[in-house]
C-alpha cells in the first residue's frame, strides 16, 4: 500500500495535477488578468520556489507590483528583498520607506522590520521605545516575529520593564512556530534560569537546532556551550569552527574567543600572530577592550 501510494504522488508531480502545481497556475493566471492580492501570494511561491522554478527577480517585480496596487504585504516584502539584495539591487533606504508604508497600511511584518530598523539604529535614529511599540504592535497583530523581538526585549529589558516571564512566554510561543531567533532567545533564558527552568542542556539543544547550514542564528551560542561542555560535551575543535564563522559575519566577541583559543592551542595549534589578528578583529568589530592602547609618550 505504502509503495502505491507514493507513486501516486510522484505521478501527481510529474503530470502536474498536484494541488501546489494547480494553485500556483490559477494565482498566475489571475494575477497576469490584474489581480494584485493574487501578485502577491504567485511573488511569494516564486520567492521560495514552492511548486514554481524560484525567480527572485520576478518575485520582487511582482511584490513591488502588489504594493503600489494597495497590498501592505508587498511592501514589506519587497522592502525585505531591497534590504538584502535579493533578485534586485540592494536598496536599504528605499527598504525603509517600504517598511514604513507598509506597516501604516496594516503590514505587521512592515511593523517588525520597521522595528528592527529602530532598535538597531539603522537609516533611522536609535530609539528602543519605538521599536519595541512596533514590535508589540506586529505581534499582537500575528507576526510571530515581532513577538521573539519583543520577548528579547523583556529579557533584556530595554525599552520596556525587564519581564522573564513574559519573555519565556513570548520566545516559546515564537520558537515553537519555527522563528530561529525566539528559539536562540528561549535557549539562553534556560541557561541562566530566568523566567524558565534552568537547563543548560535544554539552551544547548536550542541553539543547535537553530545552527545550520541555512541558519545561523544560533551557532555563536553554540560555540560557546562547546567552549564550555556545560549541555553538551567539550568540543573547542566545533567551538573554533563555529567561532570563526560568526568572526568572519563581524562578531567581535566571537573574534576575541576565537583568539583566546589561539593563545591556548585549544582546539586549534597555538599561534599567537593569529590570536593578535584576531584581537584586532574584534577591536575593529566594537571590542574596544581588546584595542592597542597608544604607547605613553
């Protein structure tokens, strides 16, 4: 039966006759016939290459299409695209003033990014009360996203009162939809014990899970839970490796531990004309006190 059944489903797929293949037609056709809701849900298969060839090019014609056709969505998706150069030439201004447009039109991921652009002080002044409004805003709307932004917030408490448990709450709800960077929030809450049981094991298995090939969001709190062998065992071998990468993406402190292995020939041969490049890594990256400080005259 099991046999039968899956060359069924292969049949479907090479005919055609998958219900993915046929959705994905009728919201082409609609949208060539004018459609801009339709533009943009066929922009986002094309996006993730679902039951289409991927075009990120054409994916992000088609948001912009749905945009100026009056859906919020498309704003906030094509302004994703232009951030990250994605099928069109990267644009982070004109990202912005997407982002903006879209969350004023009811966008919650448009009120996420927008957050984030804040939080992060980027093409706009830093202000953490506005952004965490935004986030707040985008996940009481639904965006789950916004809702592991607000949560890390809580955490820290920054821009709104320190709140473990509100934090725990929100990052769990986030991570158990699959928002890698809830899942490395939850993680770190459950290694320090705050607002969660303390289980370092339980922190170490989130941020493994969040480290892939695909995605890195938790692959430097990995390399320090294998610097460490507290949730898993001692590996300054993977702790190197995994440093080294979150180095290279300009992670200062994940530098300076990098060196810190150099000097110590731990998981790496020691060499400390390494180590030094890579202090001067993490001073340039924001590890100021990793700087050379001027001889006195």
């Amino acid at each position: 039966m099991l046999r039968a059944a899956a060359l069924l489903v292969t049949s479907l797929l090479v005919s055609g006759c998958h219900p993915g293949n046929t959705e994905a037609k009728r919201l082409r056709a609609s949208c060539e016939a004018g459609d801009v809701a339709a533009c943009n849900q066929f922009a986002g298969r094309l996006q993730r290459g679902d039951y289409v060839l991927q075009d990120l090019a054409r994916a992000a014609a088609l948001y912009d299409q749905a945009c100026k056709g009056g859906i919020a969505e498309g704003c906030a998706r094509f302004g994703g695209m232009l951030e990250r150069g994605d099928g069109v030439k990267q644009d982070s201004t004109r990202a912005l003033e997407l982002y903006r447009q879209g969350c004023e039109r009811g966008s919650m991921e448009g009120c996420s990014r927008l957050g984030v652009r804040y939080r992060d002080g980027r093409g706009v002044t830093r202000d953490i009360a506005r952004a965490a409004s935004l986030f707040q805003q985008s996940c009481a709307g639904g965006d789950l996203t916004g809702c592991a932004h607000v949560g890390s917030l809580y955490a820290l408490g920054d821009g709104v009162p320190q709140d473990f448990a509100r934090a725990a709450e929100l990052l769990k709800k986030s991570c158990d939809a699959g928002i890698p960077i809830a899942c490395v929030g939850l993680g770190r809450l459950h290694t320090t014990g705050s607002g969660v049981p303390k289980s370092e094991f339980t922190g170490a298995a989130l941020f493994k899970q969040t480290c892939t090939y695909v995605e890195k969001a938790g692959c430097f709190d990995l390399a320090k839970v294998y610097e460490s062998g507290q949730g898993m065992p001692q590996d300054f071998g993977e702790a190197a490796d995994l440093y080294r990468e979150a180095c290279e993406d300009r992670n200062g402190e994940a530098c300076a531990r990098l060196a810190g292995l150099y000097e110590k020939g731990a998981g790496v041969n020691r060499d400390t004309a390494s180590a030094t490049r890579l202090k001067k890594r993490a001073c340039d990256a924001g590890q100021t006190d990793l700087c050379v400080k001027p001889k006195a005259q």
